[in-house]
C-alpha cells in the first residue's frame, strides 16, 4: 500500500515553471520508484518506518484522552522494562521508592529526579540495558556546541518509529513523499556522507540536495542561491540560525529568492519572532518550527496554524518544571523534561534536555489533539544573566540588533558574571551609530554595571556542529535565586 496521496502526481504536473520542468524526471522518479518501491527495498528499517508510520497517522486523529491512554500505556510498558534489566534504573526506581502496579504512570514518574547529561557521561554503561547486543546498536552523540558532548547507543526499534515521526511532522509542514527538499545543514553525520557515491545516490532519489552550513561565507552563499534558483526546491529544511544568516544575505544583497515553492521547515535551534520574521519577510513563504534533537529525534512539530508545536506522544512523554521547585507546570516556562518512549537499549527516562520552554493544555485551532509546547524559549545556554542577577532571553539581543543595516552578523558572549563581548562583522555600508544605538538597546537591561565590549571581526565561524549561535553564554545559569525575565 502506497503513503503517498493521489494529488502529489497532480501537483507535479501542474508545474508550470520552465526551470522545474527541466528536473521533472526526478520528481516522478523520486514519487513512483524511489518512495513505494526503492526505499522500502534499500533497508528493513525504511520499510518498517512506513509501516509505523501509517499506524501512528492513524492513531494521532483520536482525542486526547485516547493519545494519552496510549502512550500511558508505552510508559508503563518502558518502566517495567527498566525496573527488569536496566541497572541504572533499577536502582533509581527503588531509591525514590517506585512500585510497579502503582506507580509506572506520569504521577509516579514525576518522583524521579532528572536525568542530567553528567549522568549519561557518568554512567554511561549502568544506562545500557542488559541483554542487549552492543553490535546491533547505533552510536550517537549530541551537545558539540553547547561544549558539553553527550554519547549514547540507540536501537533499531528507535531508528524506525524517529524516521516515521520525522515523515509524520514533515507532512505537518509542506513536504510530502517526492518533494524536492533542499537541506540547509552542517551536521557532517548528514551531509558529510554525501561524499559517497551511493550516498549521492539515495540523494537523488529522495529529490534532496544539500548545501553545507559549515561553510556560510559570502562567495557560497552566492553559490547557494544560484543552485537553489535552479533547483526549485518546495521546501528548504534548514537551522534556524542558517536560513536566518542566509536570508540576512539576500537582503543585504537585494535578492529576492524565487524559492521555496512551498515552506521553510526550521530545526535544531531556537527560532525567535525575530528571525522567523526576517525569514519570512526575505522567502515569501511559511516558516515552520521543528524541535528535535539527536538523542530522543523529533519532540514536537508546528502545524499551519502556527499556534504552538504539537508533541509526538507516542514518542516521547514530555514535562516542564520549575527552574526552583521541580514541580511541574503549565503555561509559564521552566525546563523541559523528556521521556523517551522508544529507545530500550539506553532508555532515557526524564532526560533535562537543556530546553526552556512552555507547555500547555490549549487545544490548537487545526484540530489535531496533541499537547502543545506553546513556546520554545531557547536553550539554557542561551539565557544571559544581568550583573543584578535578571535572567533575560538571548532573543532580546537579536532584537536589539534588528533593523540596523550594516551589520552582516554578530555574537552576543556573557563571558563573566559583568563582562559581556558584542562580535560585529561589518558590512559595506557600516554606520558607527548604529552600534551605540545597539549600546544603548543592551545597556537597557543589563544596566550600568555591566561591561560591555565590541569585537570587529571579519566572521563568525560556527561550531563544529555547523550552527551559528547569536546568544553565548559561558557562567551557568543561576538556581534557587528570584528572578525576572524579559524576551
Ligand atoms: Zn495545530
């Protein structure tokens, strides 16, 4: 049975765009062999993605009564599971004084303490489940940029039902079996390996090209939008602060891009108003919001009515606490917590995934009943801390920074608990006062006490994950203290 919707072949053929129908053979080859046959044929995991997939299309239509009964269910399922043979768990389960027909439900689960990143790093072979064949497990590490890299093993069972949620929020956000996608992306695990023939291959037939954000200067993104002018893609998967920089190019350039045909799906990092703004104002189209991560895949995705991402519960069961208490709350932000539904060989059980943001019980207007995560405010990293201890959203700086030509990119750096460095890279038509003016936007909250300093540099390299960050922050993030915030 084919996944992919009859209109798809009508929409292909209404192309009417000489530059698209040059590549036409690829759609139709990418729609009719690639996606029904070759796919599904190349590994047993493709196939079981789809199958999955076409299951959870199936069950995420219900109430949320019945969502929530189901991945209830997939809870407790897990935590029998880890009670059973996962030492680390084990362990934890008996100290917080857990009792399997009780309390293997969200009530009881609210009594563990986080899972912390030092935990995986600490106890890296404790979190293995036993009885679980090492070689059949996939590797994989997260958290390059934010300096403190984790590493974990996932399974098969894990590495179908992400790529069928992925398919899933995809199909939530303009792209459809067939598509052409161009990928905006520096992570060398995904586009490094298209370096090999028969990852160029697979490339081809999934309609997908891809543009390294490793490598952002002025000449490739040049480069970029010559090929992308060409390839006419209808969506551009991207960081956010990628198609940020990118559209910041284009219109310091005075380009207006004929592409995408039909969204922006932005991931990975957190997309202010600010820069979804600039982006769509820059591509005419939709901007989607995706928040996902290596370790437990796509969280929650955006749906056109832009009213908050909607959570995969039946892939993860998510909470957000309070920064002080640790109690869970709604509709006011705090960290988010993760429940990883699908991982059994390193189970991931209310994993602090370094997030702030807000969850709510609203229901979203498109009528699909999944939780919201009503905002994402960023990561903990990208919080700043004035010198009298207010807590305020990096994005602050972002728009502090809006509107002011002049300025190709920046970086804002909190590098002491008073010392703050601006990095500027100036572009031709550089006034100096819009750098007091910029001043003057910062000093409003990080007060007279604050030391702040301009760089001029000639760029901003990214991490070694590939993304640009705006907001650096390199104190940790105070807790048990009264604060403010401000965005
Ligand atoms: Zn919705």
């Amino acid at each position: 049975m084919s996944a992919i919707p009859e209109t798809r072949s009508v929409e292909i053929a209404e192309r009417g765009n000489p530059a698209r129908r040059r590549c036409q053979a690829r759609d139709l080859i990418s729609l009719y062999l690639n996606y029904p046959i070759l796919f599904p044929m190349r590994k047993s995991l493709n196939r079981r993605a789809l199958e999955i997939m076409r299951n959870k299309l199936n069950a995420i239509v219900g109430t949320r009564a019945k969502i929530e009964e189901v991945q209830r269910s997939r809870l407790r399922e897990l935590l029998s599971f880890c009670s059973l043979r996962n030492p680390f768990y084990r362990d934890r389960f008996r100290r917080a004084g857990l009792r399997e027909k009780l309390d293997f439900c969200p009530e009881g689960l609210a009594q563990l303490p986080p899972l912390t990143k030092v935990d995986l790093q600490e106890s890296f072979d404790r979190l293995v489940s036993e009885g679980v064949s090492r070689e059949r497990l996939v590797e994989n590490s997260s958290g390059g940029s934010t300096g403190d890299p984790v590493n974990l093993l996932q399974d098969r069972n894990f590495l179908a039902e992400s790529l069928a949620t992925a398919f899933i929020s995809d199909k939530m956000q303009g792209w459809d079996f067939g598509a052409r996608r161009a990928l905006l992306w520096g992570s060398p695990k995904d586009c490094g390996r298209l370096s090999s023939a028969k990852a160029r291959l697979s490339a081809y037939l999934n309609n997908e090209n891809c543009y390294d954000s490793f490598n952002m200067g002025i000449r490739e993104m040049q480069r970029f939008h010559e090929e992308l002018t060409r390839f006419q893609p209808d969506n551009i998967l991207a960081y956010a602060s990628s198609i940020y920089l990118f559209a910041r190019f284009q219109k310091e350039a005075r380009i207006k891009p004929n592409y995408p045909l039909r969204s922006i799906i932005s991931s990975a990092e957190t997309l202010t108003d600010a820069m979804r703004a600039e982006v769509e104002e820059c591509f005419g189209v939709p901007v989607y919001d995706r928040y996902g991560t290596r370790e437990v895949g796509t969280i929650a995705s955006e749906c056109d009515h832009h009213a908050g991402l909607h959570l995969h519960m039946l892939d993860h069961y998510a909470e957000v606490v309070d920064f002080e208490t640790g109690q869970g709350i709604w509709d006011k932000p705090g960290r988010i917590l993760v429940t990883l539904l699908t991982n059994y060989a390193m189970p991931l059980i209310r994993y602090d995934i370094g997030d702030v943001g807000i969850l709510t019980e609203d229901f979203c207007p498109c009528g699909r009943s999944a939780l919201l995560v009503k905002k994402l405010l960023g990561r903990s990293s990208d919080f700043v801390v004035s010198p009298s201890g207010r807590l305020i959203h990096g994005e602050y700086f972002t728009h502090a920074f809006y509107g002011h030509r002049g300025i190709r990119q920046f970086q804002f750096v909190q590098e002491t608990a008073t010392l703050y460095l601006v990095r500027v890279v100036k572009s031709a038509d550089f006034q100096p006062p819009s750098l007091e003016a910029v001043r003057h936007e910062i000093e409003l909250v990080l007060g007279q006490n604050a030391e702040i300093r301009f760089e001029f540099v000639e760029n901003i390299p990214s991490a070694r994950s590939g993304k640009w960050r705006f907001t650096i922050s390199k104190i940790p993030l105070p807790v048990g203290q009264n604060r403010e915030t401000a965005s």
